[in-house]
C-alpha cells in the first residue's frame, strides 16, 4: 500500500511564503526606512544631529573644563537659543568625557549610546520580540529623541530599572533617583513606589536623587545655584506654549504662561488621585498613570518625552500589540494639523540658531499639542484598563496563528 504525499499548490505556497515574508518587511523594513527618512529628509535639513545635546550637556560641560559659567543668565535673550544649559548638574558632570572629543563626534556616540538605552530598557523589561525592538527604537518619538539627543531618551532605561528591581529598594531608589536628578518632571514616580507600599524604595529615591543634585553642585562649587529658580521660571515662560505639553494648549487657547503651566499641573495632580484613589498597590496600573502624571503635569514637553510610555507599554504586552505603534499617532497628528505661523530665520540674534528663532517666534502648537496629550491619557488608560497577562495570552495566540 503507498502513501501520495500531499503537494502544496503554488497557490498555498505564494501565500506562504508571503506570510513569511510580511513581518520583516512590514516590522523590519518599513520602520526602519521610515526612522532613516525621518532622520535624513525630516530633521538634517535643519537642524544639526544631537541639536539638545549639544546646548544641554556637551556645551556645559565644556565651559566646565574651560573654568567658564556652566549656566546662561536667567533672561529671556539666554533662553531663546532653542537649547539652554537647564539640567541640574548631574548629568552634565557624566557627559565630561565627550566633552573632550569634537562636538560632531560627541553627538553622534551619544546617539549610539542612546539606542542602547531604549533596547536594553526592552531587555530589562523581558521583551523578547524582536518586533517589540524594532518599533521601540524607529517609533517617531523615539527617533526624535535619538536625533535630538535628548537626555529623556537615557531615562526610559533608568525608569525600567525601577520597574525591573522595584522589590530591591536601594537599586530602584538609585535608578529612580537618578532619573529625577537628570529631570525633575519625574518627581512622581517616587508616589508610585509611596502608592505600592514601597516606602524604603521611595525614601532612597528621594535620597539619592537630593544627593545626586546637591552632591554635584557642591562638586562645581555651587555654580549658578541661586539663580537656578529664576533660570527656570524664563524657561518655562518661553518654552512652556512651544512644545506639546498640556500648557501649549492652554497657551494656545489665550491662558499666559504662569496659568497654563498651573492648568497641566493639576490635570497631573488629577492623574496622580486617580491612580491613589483606583490602584493603590497595583503596580503596574498604578505605574502607567502615574507616567502619564509625569508628562501631563509637566509645563514643558517635547515629543521624546513620550518615549517613556514604552515602559507600561511593554511590561503590559511584552509581546507585538497594536499600541506599540502609538508614536506613529503622535506623528500622523502633526501631519494632519496646520502647522502654527513661522518667521523666516533672518533676523535672528548672533549665536542664535535661525530655526530656534522662528520656533520661539511661531504660534502655539495647540492642536499638534492637544492631540500629542491625547496619546498620552489613552494609552496610559488602556494599560490601566488591560487585565495582567492579557497581552502576553493574546500576543501567543496571534503568533501562533500567523504560524
């Protein structure tokens, strides 16, 4: 008696073969050749790579070397340059070592350094779909981040490590600390470890993160510390209606600086009760509104600020889910929304970038902010809404479908 194999009809075997294909070319290839033309068409037209890192870490840094003023004056004129010396001095004292090479050199290895940040962030995070960290590094937020060299972008890493270590209080402490002593904006993650019932976590956070700002400041000597406040406060004036933050839209809608800033913090503070009042001790619900809280509440906000939703994202589905595509949305909504009113770059001080110029001289980006906002509250309300190990079930199952 003989068997007849079964043979596959060119049919079956196109389809396939084009299920074999799909994932490197819609997951692999499109993203990254979207983060490349984003990069190359989108953003070294005008600016140059590393644009925030240069004026916030490697410039300071330098005139430390230099024995000059780490800090602008705090006025108006200092600020506009688009990219001011306004991180407390921690990070500016670890950056000292690219200060020492070219500034272009400089730029370029920090965004290498950044990458690795947002990977290794995935991997302490137990992401282990290689989908997952294509779309983590190429996510419009991301990518912004990278090019602009942002220091948020390092402190998805530090954040996950608080997550990752979170029953081991004096390492959470140090990474959380650390990430609030690099940004302020982060204060909230120590409610977090308050709200589930970390409290030997969150004393270390706060201590660490005093003593990182404090500690460094006494190390350059007190530098610019007076006048830190009032630095800050022409910061937030000029800064605070440009970005994509909840006060831009506030701004945009008439409310002075001082007025949209209390208008984000409160909806932060809305934010922040919320997670107390509904998942007190649920970490992980607790944690993605108490992120949310971070950019919300914060007066000034860039898109790479969002890169930081990627930690609830993947502790939540750490498999391929729809909602890791959310910079994607964040960038359609700038595509789709009018852009605000621009001046030409001519009149532009000296030692002022033309294109910082007309940013800090256009309208208020309200709709792009509104939207951006929009992003931020949804998808911190899907994660809060998601049952524990639902994505992970739902992602296994996909996969074995596609299979």
């Amino acid at each position: 008696m003989s068997v007849v194999g079964h043979r596959e009809t060119p049919e079956v075997g196109c389809i396939r073969a084009l299920r074999q294909l799909r994932d490197p070319l819609v997951l692999f290839v499109a993203p990254v050749t979207f983060a490349v033309l984003t990069v190359g068409l989108g953003y070294l037209h005008s600016w140059p790579v590393g644009f925030d890192f240069r004026g916030t870490l490697w410039e300071p840094a330098h005139a430390l070397l230099e024995g000059a003023a780490m800090y602008p004056e705090p006025t108006r004129q200092a600020v506009l340059i688009g990219n001011p010396s306004v991180y407390p001095p921690f990070f500016i004292l670890v950056s000292v070592p690219l200060a020492l090479v070219p500034v272009s050199v400089a730029a370029w290895t920090w965004f290498a350094l950044l990458a690795v940040c947002v990977l290794a962030a995935m991997w302490v995070l137990d992401v282990r779909d290689w989908r997952c960290h294509v779309l983590a590094l190429t996510s419009p937020v991301v990518v912004h981040g990278l090019f602009y060299g942002n220091l948020t972008v390092a402190l998805v890493l530090l954040v996950a490590l608080g997550w990752r270590y979170r029953d081991r209080a004096p390492v959470a402490g140090v990474a959380i600390g650390a990430a609030i002593a690099a940004k302020l904006f982060l204060w909230p993650l120590v409610l977090w470890l308050l709200l589930t019932r970390r409290v030997r976590a969150a004393a270390w956070a706060a201590w660490v993160a005093a003593t990182l700002v404090f500690g460094a400041w006494t190390l350059i000597g007190f530098q610019g510390l007076l006048e830190y406040p009032a630095l800050l406060r022409e910061v937030q004036e000029v800064y605070a209606l440009r970005g994509v933050s909840l006060a831009s839209v506030a701004g945009s809608l008439g409310a002075p600086s001082s007025l949209a800033a209390a208008v984000a913090w409160i909806a932060g503070v809305g934010l922040i009760a919320l997670a107390a009042l509904r998942f007190r001790g649920d970490e992980r619900r607790a944690l993605a509104l108490i992120v949310g809280a971070c950019i919300v509440a914060s007066p000034i906000v860039w898109p790479n600020y969002l890169a930081l939703l990627l930690i609830p994202i993947a502790i939540t589905w750490p498999r391929l889910s729809p909602v890791w595509l959310f910079g994607y949305l964040v960038w359609l909504v700038k595509i789709v929304v009018p852009e605000p009113t621009t001046l030409a770059g001519c009149c532009a001080p000296p030692g002022i970038d033309d294109q910082a110029w007309a940013a800090m001289h256009a309208g208020s980006p309200g709709l792009y902010a509104a939207g951006s906002i929009a992003v931020v509250l949804v998808v911190a309300l899907l994660v809060a809404r998601a049952r524990p190990g639902a994505g992970t079930s739902r992602a296994a199952a996909g996969a074995q479908r596609l299979t």
